[in-house]
C-alpha cells in the first residue's frame, strides 16, 4: 500500500502560480506512473498531468504550457508547478498512482482562482 498526501493549494488571483506537491508514504517512482487529477463541483474528475516511469510528461490540453509536472525522488514527492492560473482551473487537486491494479489517491487540495 501507499499513502499520497497533497499540499500547497489555495486562494490565488487570476494570472498567479501555485506549487502543489504530493508526497507518497514510500518510494514509488521506479514501480508506477503518477499522476494529477482535478474535479470541480458538478463536474467528472479529469487528468491534468501524469508522469511515467521514464519521467515522459503528458499534459490536459487546457493546462499546456502552463503547468509543469516533475517529481523528487529522494523526497518522494511529485510536484504540480501551476502559472498563469484562471478562474476555470478552480478544482479539487487529487494525486493518484495505480499500483499492481489498485488505484491509490490524496485526500484532494483545493485551488481558488479568483480575484
């Protein structure tokens, strides 16, 4: 098993950066892909950002050129760099990783953009 703990979310105005970090209770990144997801209220949850087992990056087109995913694996932590933030990336965060076919996630961070 293994825990995913999110961080780093809040209230930002429209145009501003947030770091959101998610940190795994043991070393996951040379077993599983990890990823970002975000729902808003009455909305499906949707992929944001995953990073593969070779560090490739794939991104939402909605969030291209604007959100970076990387990930330390000494801190085994994956982080979400966010910039030039709008009001529609108003969501819930949620990391996840799937592990022999069970899917592990956060407990969410949210993130208001808004001014």
């Amino acid at each position: 098993q293994v825990q995913l703990l999110e961080s780093g979310g809040g209230l930002v105005q429209p145009g501003g950066s947030l770091r959101l970090a998610c940190a795994a209770s043991r070393s996951i990144f040379n077993i599983a892909p990890v990823a970002w997801y975000r729902q808003a209220p009455g909305k499906q949850r949707e992929l944001v950002a995953e990073i593969t087992l070779l560090g490739n990056t794939n991104y939402a087109n909605s969030v291209k050129g604007r959100f970076t995913i990387s990930r330390d694996s000494a801190k085994n932590t994956v982080y979400l760099q966010m910039i030039s933030l709008k009001p529609e990336d108003t969501s819930v965060y949620y990391c996840n990783t799937v592990i022999q076919n069970t899917a592990y996630w956060g407990q969410g961070t949210q993130v208001t953009v808004s001014s």
